[in-house]
C-alpha cells in the first residue's frame, strides 16, 4: 500500500482534500489526522471491519479500547447515555478541546472493537481545526487512537505517522506539529465522584474548578478491562531502555559516569536549564517547571533518541503541577516504571 499525505493548513481551500478522505473513511478505511493533542488514526467508529484496520496497522492489543471524536457536541447523545449535569458541565467548559469522557454507551451503535469488554464509550471533540473540519465534512464519529505503531512515542508531527506507518495506511493529513503534545485527558462519569483514568492537558485543577472533587487512578483495578487507553500496556517507549530520574545534576552526572564505566551511551531527556555536559546526547524540553512546553516537546524527544546510539535513556523527572502530571504519567510508561538506581 502506498501512503499519501497531503498538506492541509487554513490558507488554502482543503474541501478537496477533506473529501479524499471522507471517501477512504466511508469505504471502511483508515486515515491518519491531527489534533491539538496528537496525530489520530481514524477509522468510522460505526464500521466494525474498518475499525479492526486501526488495530492491524498500529498492532495494537484487540483489548486497548478507542476513543470516539466527535465534531458537534449534540452527537454525543447518540452514542452515549446517563449523560449527568457535570458531564453538561464539562463538556461546555472543555468541549472542544483535550477531555475525554467516559459514559454508558447506547448499545448497537459503536462497533464492537471500539469498547472491547465494556459497556461505555469514551468521547471527546477535539480541539484542531483539521480534526473539526474532517468531522463535520463526514458527519459521523471516528474511533482515533495515536497514528504510531503500538508502544511507540506518539506522533505529533506527520512526518512521525509517516515513519511509522508508511505503507499501512492510506493517507495521512498533514497539519503540521501539534500543539498540547500528549494525549487527552480520560474521565470516567460512571464512577462517584468522577475517576480521572489518564491525565492529559485538561489537569485534575481544572476539573475540579467546575465540578468538584475527582478522584485518579493510575492502573485498571483487578482484572477488568480497561475502560480507557494508556491503562494496561507500555506506553511511549523508545527504541532503548529508560529509566525516570531525579532532577538534579550531581545525581544525573554520577549516573552517566557508571554507565560509562559499563561501556554505554546515554541519552538524558530534561529541561532547558539542567546543564549535564557528560551526556553524551541531551534533548531539552523546555524551561523548568514549564510542564506544558515539556509536554509538547516530549514525545519528538523520545522519537529523538532512536535517532541516536544511545544504549540507556535518562527522563528526568518532573514535578507534578497542572500538565506535569501527564508528563510523569507517560515518562513513567515509557520507562515500563523503571528508576535509575544508583
């Protein structure tokens, strides 16, 4: 299969290039697209056959459930039920933009593969022109998890997608880089109070400014099916091992100095102003305690380094205010939960 990919931007007429790939949707393909978080791999939520293309083309585990998108709020009643006040709420806060929420889903609609051993449905409408102007031109919902291969740093440049599904999928539209740079945030409405399933860009603070308290949970409980993505595989991760440490140089220094006595190269991934001469590869991410341009950055950093030698990988950590916990969040999957231990 050959992958196409055209450039869409908001000074030039894309009606053409929306069609093309309406048309690939409709006839139960996939197609790759931005949004403010990442680039998405869509397939029409309500075609099982073309859903299951999503889960060949990435290799994702068949029990990863999707996120639906939306390009009109109203549509989420024709997917979900149990809708409450807070959910109204939170949808005219954050809607469009980077919340997924999670509802009991209307049976018979959304395809199987879509909420694999659940009975709800996680939405969201998201926050990129492209994204909204793909949507309202199909006019029905697709299922859109990241457009990498499963267990890759997420994309949030098409030239990512391209690398990693080349000759997969049929057509990646080009919006240029993303802006949020990690995954939306999941909430579950169906839990009281409310369980933040995976943080993202809309934090627990904002949340909790509109509707109250919320609770997080950082694994699925037992042996349920997870209810969200990003709950039960490695995430993110690069080519060569991570390993999460603490923020400080002499700590850094001295474990890039065992690791040399080892025989290894090490790439570390912090902020701009941690100077660590000894590394033999340094990506910097942003200003410290600057958790949204750390979040933007990070995963073009982690794609980073699989264009190095480096045999070990140090994400410094970060702490955890705002978007900091997204970021932790997805350094930890990365890592498989590893910490450099001296």
């Amino acid at each position: 299969m050959e992958t196409e990919q055209i450039s869409v931007d908001n000074h030039q007429d894309n009606d053409k290039n929306y069609r093309r790939a309406v048309d690939i949707l409709t006839s139960g393909g996939v197609v790759a697209f931005p949004t403010e978080t990442v680039y998405g791999l869509g397939a029409l939520a309500t075609d099982e056959q073309a859903v299951r293309k999503i889960f060949e083309a990435k290799g994702r585990p068949s029990d990863n459930p999707l996120i639906v998108h939306i390009g009109q709020q109203e549509e989420v009643h024709k997917y979900a039920t149990g809708i409450t006040e807070d959910g109204e709420k939170l949808m005219a806060t954050f809607w469009p933009g980077s919340l997924t929420l999670i509802f009991e889903k209307i049976p018979g609609i959304i395809a199987p593969s879509v909420t694999p051993g659940v009975e709800t449905v996680a939405i969201r409408m998201p926050d990129h022109p492209v994204a909204l102007a793909l949507l309202q031109t199909l006019h029905g919902p697709l299922a859109a998890p990241s457009a990498n291969r499963s267990g890759k740093p997420s994309p949030t440049e098409a030239a990512h997608v391209f690398e990693d599904l080349q000759g997969r999928i049929p057509l990646i539209l080009d919006g240029g880089q993303t802006g949020v740079g990690v995954e939306s945030t999941v909430l579950d409405m169906t839990t009281n109070p409310p369980t933040i399933l995976r943080p993202g860009g809309v934090t627990r603070e904002m949340i909790e400014e509109v509707i109250g308290p919320v609770k997080a949970e950082s694994k699925a409980p037992g042996e349920q099916a997870p209810r969200s993505p990003g709950m039960k595989y490695m995430h993110y991760a690069p080519e060569a091992p991570l390993f999460v440490i603490e923020p400080d140089a002499t700590i850094i220094g001295e474990a890039i100095a065992a690791l040399h006595v080892e025989g290894k190269r090490v790439a570390v991934i912090g902020p701009d102003d941690l100077t660590i001469p000894t590394a033999d590869w340094y990506f910097a991410l942003g200003p410290r305690h600057n958790n949204e341009a750390m979040a933007a950055h990070l995963y073009r950093a982690l794609r980073q380094c699989d264009l190095t030698a480096a045999d070990v990988i140090l994400g410094v950590e970060t702490d955890l205010t705002g978007v900091g916990a997204a970021v932790m969040n997805r350094l930890t999957k990365a890592a498989d939960g590893k910490r450099y231990m001296s």
